[in-house]
C-alpha cells in the first residue's frame, strides 16, 4: 500500500463497542464497510480489536473499535470526539436515508454544514456518526459490500467533529504540527482541512461551554489518530509538539499495522500520530484481509488461550 509522501490527514478513529456481533454486523452488513483486519487489543488481548474500511485499508478509512459486551453507556461531553463523519458520493444519498430507516437505524434529518449535505445518524451503541453527500467521488475505487453495491458505498472518512470548551488551544496543534489550516466558521463550528487530501481531511471544532467532561463507555470514541507518513516525519511531528507546545508525547509504539505515538492535546482528546507504513497487507494479501484472527509475534505462542476466551465470530 503506497503512501504519499507528508500527506497530512485522519489515518483512523478508534471507538468503544458493546456488543461483538452486534458491531460487526452493522459496520460489516448495513454500512458495507470491509473487515481489513481482525486482530487483538495488544494492551488487553481478551479483547477483539476490529480495524474497518476500504478494500485496502487505506489511511484515512479506517474506523476501529474494542468491543466489550458489557461495557456500559459511555457519555458525550467536553473533550470528546462528537462525531465521525464518511463520505459518499452525493447522488447516494436517498439510498442511504432508505437503507438506514430499511434497517431501524436511528437518524436525523438532512442537514446543511459548510455547503455540503449531511446525514446524522448513530449506531447501535450509540456513537454519532453522519454521511456527507460529495460531488464527485463516483470515480473513486469503492468496495463492495455484502448488501452495499459500489456505487453507494462509504469512501472512507471526510472527517470528524470535536466536543470543546475552547478552540484556539487545540486549533494550534491542528495547524502547526498535523498539517492542517483553518478554512471557516460557521456558528460555534471552526473547520480544519488538510490541503489536497479528501480523504479523512476535516476537523471541525465545536465549542460549547458548560457540558459536562465526557464519560468513555460503548458509542465513545476513545482517540484520533493522524497520520505520519514515515517515521521521520512522526518524529518531526513529535518534536514540533515538544518544542512549541510543550507536549511529551508516548514512546513509539508498535502496532503492526504502522507505528504509533500518544499524546493528550489540550482540549482534552487522546490523539495519535501513526505513520502510513506498513499498512494491512503486511501479514495476509489484500484479498484475505480481515478473514483471520492475526496476533503480533509476541502474543502468538498465546494463541490458544487468547482464542479460548475471544467471542466466537463466523
């Protein structure tokens, strides 16, 4: 899976699941997003770790979640990612208002944001999520999914909102170290884009005084990553943080897929900057992606146990 070299932008949004075949059957089934990997969360191995998106798995349309089936209810509030929003192509989405009352999806009405129109809706934990109607994305690859022809189906992320007492703070890590550039403002919503990259490419600011701090919980979203393309420019990232905001981040961390650092900005949000490489056909070709439960090379001699306690999945 190719890169581009220094391309700014989401790489992918992890959340917090109820239910194991609940998510995967509405993220598989009723969206038509592809299982590109079905692995372990390596800091907790009981717990599957589902990475969905795009045929390939590209930065940028990944959505990945830790299913617990008991976790309680989590609570929207300050410091929290408000909502995930995909792209579809913009002749879609009447297909999409169908399918989504076809299957009992709770949904709002279209709604007008920054010239484009926007579909509201949540998922069975909870989690906002939304489609934005683009002009122009009926050339671009699209996987089909089970139910999902191509035509309709999600192109990855257009981007994600952010729950805030105040902009700027956070503004200032957006712009001067993850490569963005503040575009507009429309009510108490400040946009952010990465120049020439429409995938995954927005960040809205939402600021709201007087909400309570967020609860983590099923339908949370537990952090942003944002993409590196390698790791000299993740380390570049990293020392742009320290040196101008005075922001320590993790240790690199491995997690197969690329490579990852950690760090709270100051609104509150768990961000992540991880690079492009190596990307999901780093251990099964892209045919067979998501088809098997893959375990990195120091949890595999613990395969058996950690499959004897996993949900069983078809």
């Amino acid at each position: 899976m190719g890169s581009v070299a220094n391309r700014n932008g989401i790489h992918h949004v992890t959340a917090i699941a109820g239910s194991t075949h609940r998510n995967l059957d509405f993220y598989g089934r009723t969206l038509g997003l592809r299982l590109v990997k079905k692995t372990v969360n390596f800091d907790d191995p009981g717990t599957y770790h589902f990475y969905y998106g795009d045929e390939v798995g590209q930065p940028g349309s990944i959505l990945t979640f830790f299913p617990w089936d008991h976790a309680a209810p989590g609570r929207l509030g300050i410091g929290e990612t408000q909502e995930t929003v995909f792209r579809v192509p913009e002749q879609s989405l009447g297909y999409w208002t169908h399918r989504l009352i076809e299957h009992g999806v709770r949904h709002e009405a279209p709604e007008k944001r920054f010239g484009e129109t926007v579909l509201p809706f949540r998922d069975p934990d909870g989690m906002r999520l939304a489609l934005a109607a683009v002009p122009g994305l009926g050339d671009e690859p699209a996987w089909a999914g089970r139910e999902v022809p191509a035509e309709h189906a999600i192109r990855g992320f257009r981007g994600v909102s952010l729950l805030l007492k105040e902009e700027a703070p956070t503004g200032a890590i957006l712009t001067d170290v993850l490569g963005f550039t503040r575009t507009g403002q429309e009510g108490s919503v400040v946009r952010f884009q990465a120049e020439g990259n429409p995938v995954g490419g927005i960040v809205d600011i939402r600021v709201a005084g007087g909400f309570l701090p967020a609860r983590m919980g099923a339908g949370s979203v537990h952090h942003v990553a944002f993409r590196a393309a390698d790791d000299a420019a993740q380390a570049g990232m990293v020392a742009r943080l320290a040196s101008h905001h005075g922001i320590r981040t993790t240790e690199q961390k491995d997690r197969n897929y690329f490579r990852s650092v950690y760090f709270r900005e100051p609104g509150g949000v768990l961000f992540e900057i991880a690079t492009d490489e190596p990307g999901f056909a780093v251990d099964e070709p892209v045919s067979d992606l998501g088809r098997t439960l893959k375990l990195p090379d120091f949890l595999e001699p613990r395969r058996a146990s950690i499959e004897a306690v996993l949900p069983e999945i078809a």
